[in-house]
C-alpha cells in the first residue's frame, strides 16, 4: 500500500467516524482509536495520539456555533477545568506508565460505558436539591433564553461534579477521548444543570482538557503528524457534516445500531487486551 | 442569587463572541496549514506508508519549536504540519488567555484567579510535560 492509499483510508474512515460521533452524541474519539488499532493495526500509542489531536479540533470547531447561541457558561466551565486539566495531565502520564493491553482493556469499559450511556434518557430533573453554597459563591449559575422564555438555573452538589470531571479528565488523557458521556454525567446527573447548558458547555472544556494532555503526548512523540493530518482533517470535516445532518436524520435509529457497533468494539478491545494482541 | 460583578469590560454575550472569532481563526490557520504541509507530504516521490504497528516514538527534531519554525521555512513537509498541530493545540490554549484578560476588564478577581490556575497548568503541559 502506498502512502497515498493508506492516508486516504484513514481520511475516509475518520470521516465516517467523525460522522457518527456526531450523530451519536459519543464524539469522534471514541470510534477512531478502535478503529485504527483493530482495523489498521496501528499501535494504540499513535492511535490514541492522531485522536487527541482531532479532539482538539472538532472541539473548537463546534464551539464556535455554541458560544455564539449563548448557551455555554463560560465561568462553570472554567471552573471544572481546574478538574479536567489536571486530570488529564494525570491521564497522560498513566499513558506512559501503563501498558499497551491495560489501556486497550480500560478503553473497551470506557466504550461499553459509552453504548450503554446513549440508551439511557436524559431527562430534566427539577430543583429538588438545594444549591449548595459554593455554587452560591463562585457564581455557578446563569440563564438562557429558549423559545422566548428565560431559564434560569443554579449548579447544585458541586464537589461531586469537580470530582467526577477530575475523573472524566484523566480517562480522556488516559485514552486521547473527549470523554464527554462522562462530562455529561457531572452536568447533568450530579450538578443538574439543564442540558442544553451541559451539553454545549462539556463540548466547550473538552478542546481545554485535551490541549492539557497533548503537551505531554507531543514531547513523548506519540503524536505523528502524518497520521495526525488525515484523522484530524477526517474528524473534523465528518463531524461538521454530521452537526448538519443532525436536525433530518432518523437519530433514534442510527443510534441503536451503532451503539451496537460500539458495544463490539468495546468487547474487542477487551479482548485484545487481555490476550495481549494489544 | 448573587450575580457576578459585571459593571466594567466587555458584557458575556461581548466575550463569547470574542472567544468564538479567536476559536473560528485558530482552527482555520492550523487546518489550512495541515492541508498544505499534507499536500507536500504525498507528493513526496519515495513516499512509503510510515510503519505505525510499531512504536518508536516521532523524531525529536519534532519537539524544538525553533526546529519546526526553521523546517518549515525550508518547505519541509513534515515541520509544516507539526506547526499546524502546535497550532491546533494552542488554539484552546489561547482561548483560556483571552478569558483571563475578559475576566481581569470584567474586575471578576475571582475567575481571573481561576482561569490564570487552567492556563498555568496548561502551559506546565506544553512546556515541561515530556519531563
């Protein structure tokens, strides 16, 4: 295979994984490292790499439309990035520290979790539990307006989310992911934020928490740029494309079907890892 | 509820759109740099595909900067697309910066306190993360 081939391959199929990921909701990430390691054969090193980059990209790149609706909070992300960056500088070193088949095995729970996240409802939950006094003093509150109606809203148990975004940190330095089913947690299940508010305001932090990992990933050479162009060029166009198609496509479909695909190359990575094929 | 301090500086709805133009440029730059050095990259004549299923780790001419910067006004392919990657990373990188000097004209020392913590980390990371 020449260069040139394979380069196109792995455009095409980040593309299609950047297209599902946005379709799914799951992100990019998730769906390329599997690919490229089980597919490609490509060591999961530079797969986890070539992904982080992309993050990076499809993060800023969506949060462009974001912050312009008005919909993100600017100082509640900031404020759990104090938990994601240091996460995911944690995360980066585990990487270097863990072996290949440990990381293949975390990062097939990490899928699973994913899949199985997607099936599950995100529903409202109304203001049943008292803002806390730290949501109080680091002003974590604000409003947004839909449908011509104002929605104002209070970050509730606070710690418990600065925990879990630790924890969402790590695992996205850990395995160059956006992590963002478990950023969504925090917001929406731990602080009750509204998810329009988590949702835009999650995609906004992870660019952030990937930037913070990358250092370490780029003076350990673990992000080659010829690998990094097509995925991250691949990622970034199927994603866009995919926001697009958001609003006709038949989302409850697709989304089973692939949750599926998720669920078996999560199993897969499982597998690889514990027979050491990874 | 309390509300933040915002009798100074730029308004939040002025900061998003301050944040969203600086994102909008970082990305387009970094891409545009990508397809560039990827277009040199591919039209290298002894090209051969990069052996990925084992890892030796990027050359470390790869991780100077200065290294990068001389590379790519030699038109090497690979400097320019390692630039547009440092360019990408430093897209959200400089994003937290702005927030920093939004917050400082907002008089919010607060989240001048917090956003300063992110960038420090965040500059830890580039700077002294391979140590």
């Amino acid at each position: 295979m020449t260069a040139e081939t394979f380069t196109a391959l792995i455009f095409l199929t980040s593309l299609l994984a950047g297209l599902l990921g946005a379709l799914t909701g799951l992100g990019g990430g998730v769906i390329i490292v599997p690919m490229l390691a089980l597919v490609f054969k490509v060591d999961l090193r530079y797969a986890i790499g070539a992904s982080l980059i992309s993050v990076i990209a499809t993060s800023s790149g969506s949060a462009v439309a974001y912050v312009r609706q008005g919909l993100s909070n600017v100082r509640i992300g900031m404020f759990l990035e104090v938990a994601t960056t240091l996460g995911a500088l944690l995360g980066a070193y585990l990487t270097l520290k863990i072996s290949t088949h440990w990381i293949a095995i975390i990062f097939g729970c990490v899928l699973m979790y994913s899949a199985a996240s997607s099936f599950r409802k995100r529903r409202e939950h109304p203001g049943t539990i008292a803002p806390d006094r730290m949501a109080t003093s680091l002003h974590l509150s604000g409003s947004y307006t839909e449908n011509g109606v104002r929605h104002d809203y209070v970050a509730r148990r606070v710690p418990l989310g600065f925990g879990i975004m630790f924890g969402a940190g790590t695992l996205s330095g850990l395995l160059g992911i956006g992590s963002g089913a478990v950023k969504v947690l925090a917001m929406d299940m731990a602080m009750r934020l509204p998810f329009k508010v988590s949702t835009t305001t999650s995609n906004f932090m992870i660019g952030v928490t990937a930037a913070a990992s990358a250092g370490v990933y780029l003076a350990r050479g673990y992000i080659d740029p010829g690998l990094a162009l097509p995925v991250m060029l691949g990622v970034l166009a199927g994603s866009l494309l995919g926001s697009k198609l958001l609003v006709k496509a038949p989302v409850a479909t697709l989304r089973i079907v692939f949750s599926v695909v998720i669920l078996a190359l999560g199993a897969e990575m499982i597998f690889s890892g514990a027979t050491g094929r990874l | 509820m309390q509300q933040p301090p915002q009798h100074h500086g730029p308004t939040d709805m002025q900061m998003d759109a301050a944040i969203a133009n600086m994102l909008r440029f970082g990305i387009s730059l970094a891409a545009t740099l990508m397809i560039l050095g990827g277009f040199y990259y591919l039209r290298h004549p002894t090209m051969q595909p990069a052996d990925y299923a084992h890892f030796h780790g990027t050359s470390t001419d790869l991780h100077n900067l200065g290294k990068v910067l001389t590379g790519t006004r030699l038109a090497d392919s690979t400097s320019v697309l390692e630039l547009g990657i440092v360019l990408l990373i430093a897209t959200p990188v400089a994003r937290v910066a702005l927030c920093v000097v939004d917050f400082a004209r907002q008089r919010d020392k607060l989240y001048v306190a917090v956003s300063f913590f992110v960038l420090m980390v965040l500059l830890y990371s580039l700077f002294r993360g391979g140590r």
